[in-house]
C-alpha cells in the first residue's frame, strides 16, 4: 500500500524546502521537492505540516492535504496501467495537480512544439541548404500545439516524451477521429507531426520513448478518396458560358489559368503579369512554390490563357472569394450533375459524404489536379511532377488517385518510340546487283 509523507531538511531560521516522500511498498519509495516552502519554527513534527498559525501557512496546510490526495489516487490509476511510478513521475504529478509547468522543462512536448516555432527563423530546411521555416509550415505547428493543449486538458495531464508510448498513441488517435470527427488525412498528418518533433526532441537529446520511433501517420484508402477535377470538355464549357459579372468573368480567368499551370491556389493566385516573360515567341511563368521552396517554370501554349495573359491578366482575389465565385461559375455553365464526395457541414464542422452538384464541389484545389489528370499519360509524368511539384512520382499517382499501370507506360514508350523513329530522315542505302558492279 503507498504512503505519502512530507518532511523539511535542516534547522534554518530562514525558509525550507518541504519535500514529498513516496513509498509505494517492498523498499520502493522516492522523494523530490514539493515546491512549497515553510520557516522551521512553524513545522509540526507531530502531523509532519505546517502549523496553522498565519494565513500562509493554512493555505500551505492545504495544498499539501490536495497534492496527498491527489497522489493517492494516481498511484492508484498507474499501478492499474503499469506505469514505471518515478521520481519524474511524481514531480509531473505535483505539476499536474497544481496545474505548474515551466516553459524551460524541456521534456513537456507543448515546450518542444513552442520552441521549433520560436526558432522557425533560424531552423535548417530538411534536405536543403536553406533556413528558415515557410510560413505555412509555422501555421501547421502552431495548429499542432493547439490541438496538443486541447488534448492535454481532455486527459488532465501535461505530456511528456517519456509519456509517448504505443497506449498514448492509440488514445489519441481515437480521440482525433472518434470524439474530433477529424478527417482521417488529418489525423494522420498530425501523427506525422508528433513524430517529426520526437525526433526534433531526441536530436539534442532529450529523452524520449523508443515508441515514438515507430509512430506511423497514414491516409484514407484509394476507395475513400473522393477527387473533384474538370476535364478539356468541362473547361471548354467554362471558357463559353455567357457570364457577365464581373467577378465570375475575374474567377474564370485563374480557373483557365489554374487547370494549365497545375500550382496550389496560395502560389497561383499571387501571380501578377510581372511573374510572367515572353522569349523566343514563347510565354513563360516562374515560380517560386511556397510550399516545397522549389523554382518552377511552366511554359503557356493554350490560345485561351496567352489572351488572358495578353488581354487582361485577373486581378488579385483572396482564396475563400474565389472557392465562392467559382461555385457560382460552374453553375452558370452548367455543371450540376449529382456526384459523390465530399463537402463542408456547417452544423457539424466537418466534412460529409454524400451526394451534390459538382458545381458545389469545385474548390481552387481542383484546379491543380485538373491539370494533373488531364495531362497524365498525355505528357511524361516526370515533366509533370517538375511542374506539380511532387517529389516523386508514387506521390504524383496517389494525389490523382492512380495506381501505376504497367501496361499502360510500356504503350506510353512505344508510342513516343513510334513518333520518334517517323520524324527520322529516310537513310539512303545501295544495294549491289548480280553482277557485283
């Protein structure tokens, strides 16, 4: 059965450090610091606590009484959970029971996330030879921690590294998508973070659980995976319909331009006709992707984006204004099919399968995987993940939703070995005749 004591060291006349004795039985037992304090002459060494003789001192009297019970009960919970009960476990009890946490304590995973965001500046970009962090990378750190705090709360305890094991994960993976309703690419992703900051933690050596190695995000499967794109014969449609708003002829304009550049809309809707350059009778966009940091330049050949570019480049226009005049967009050109996917509740807060008008679902997102659906096995799929910015072409496949076909890119090689070998110059050859002249 556990035991808890308070004790104070020395006979000073000045304040002494009260500490907490744990005995939890067969010779185990640890003792830290409480982080209350009393003058020597006000100990009672009868109930081993402050005497109740100043206001200080009952309030001390009492807190004490809390942190007893408290301790208590979580030996309790652990004992039940197989928890290693520790010096580090009972210091992060006291915190816990008194809600105190330090910003230094460099094993609190809040601090760690904290402290990436308070030098994101100065951080090394992984595989390059570049500092600082995007902006989109800080925001997704900072929507980290938040959650993280939110969950903190849920379980009533501060977490630490050490706390990481393979029960803490699970935990929170069913919370994330059984009580947040979060998205399962979400969720995963958030996985991706946690580990990417047990290993942030662990390079300048902060202890961490060997679980957290194996932490694993993951994504929805294909068959889960609803993909809203416009095709060449859609886009056409578009690109006809008698629109006369002015905002809805602006919205058009970096729709036909999206679906033939393949950029993310926050890289998309900053361009200007600055970003754009004629050379030798040809037009060219240079890109500097926010996301991946990568220079990209995409050549423009379709006769309907060179005149939006000749005779009125679209002027600037916020993401959200844009996902709601291309909604209306589509609707006047027609595109109200019912189709399945995936669309925003407002009473829920999420995102809901059934069935709407694709109008409905058209998002700035589509753009870029119209362009890269509509191209593939058009154009090789390495000009197009040049274009996209995919790091790889597994990555290119699984964002349009294909698996590689085999088939397919050896008929993809005959064809181009086909045109190749028809642009070749007849050869001239001499044959000789009977008579060897």
């Amino acid at each position: 059965m556990a035991t808890v004591k308070y004790r104070i060291r020395g006979k000073s006349k000045q304040n002494t450090s009260i500490y907490i004795y744990l005995s939890t039985g067969r010779g185990n037992f640890v003792e830290v610091a409480s982080g209350f304090s009393v003058n020597p002459k006000d100990w009672s060494t009868t109930n081993n606590k402050p005497k109740q003789n100043s206001e200080i001192n009952r309030q001390t009297f009492s807190d004490l009484n809390k942190l007893e019970k408290f301790v208590y009960d979580e030996v309790n919970t652990s004992n039940a959970k197989g928890e290693l009960i520790d010096a580090h476990w009972l210091r992060s009890k006291i915190s816990e029971c008194f809600n105190r946490v330090k910003k230094t304590d460099q094993t609190l995973l809040t601090n760690h996330i904290q402290f990436i965001i308070d030098n994101a500046q100065t951080r090394k970009i992984k595989g390059s030879n570049k500092i600082g962090l995007s902006d989109r990378r800080i925001a997704g750190y900072k929507s980290f921690l938040k959650l993280t705090e939110e969950y903190e709360k849920v379980i009533k305890k501060k977490i630490h590294f050490l706390d990481i094991n393979k029960r803490f994960v699970d935990k929170f993976t069913n919370w994330m998508l059984n009580e947040k309703n979060y998205a399962v690419n979400y969720a995963g992703k958030i996985l991706d973070n946690l580990k990417t900051v047990c290993k942030d933690a662990q390079a300048i050596d902060i202890d961490c659980h060997p679980y957290t190695d194996k932490i694993e995000g993951f994504r929805e499967r294909d068959e889960d995976r609803y993909i809203v794109t416009l095709s060449f014969s859609e886009l056409e449609e578009i690109r006809k319909a008698d629109i006369e708003k002015e905002a809805l002829i602006n919205a058009r304009k970096w729709l036909l331009l999206g679906c033939e550049i393949g950029q993310r809309a926050s890289d998309l809707l900053k361009l200007t006709p600055d970003d754009v350059r004629y050379t030798k009778g040809s037009y060219y966009i240079d890109i500097l992707q926010q996301k991946t940091g990568k220079n990209v330049t995409v050549g423009i050949i379709a006769p309907h984006v060179i005149d939006i570019i000749e005779n009125g480049f679209p002027y600037a226009i916020s993401t959200q204004k844009l996902n709601k005049h291309i909604k209306d967009l589509c609707d006047d050109a027609g595109l109200t099919e019912m189709i399945k996917g995936k669309k925003y509740d407002k009473k829920t807060r999420r995102k809901k399968l059934d069935y709407y008008r694709k109008c409905d679902l058209i998002t700035s997102h589509s753009f870029r995987r119209s362009f890269a659906t509509n191209y593939y096995k058009k154009i090789p799929t390495a000009i197009l993940i040049n274009i996209t910015g995919h790091s790889k072409e597994s990555l290119f496949l699984e964002y349009i939703n294909r698996r590689e076909d085999k088939d397919d890119n050896a008929n993809l090689f005959m064809k181009f070995y086909e045109e190749i070998h028809q642009k070749k110059e007849p050869e001239m050859k001499v044959f000789k005749n009977g008579t060897n002249q």
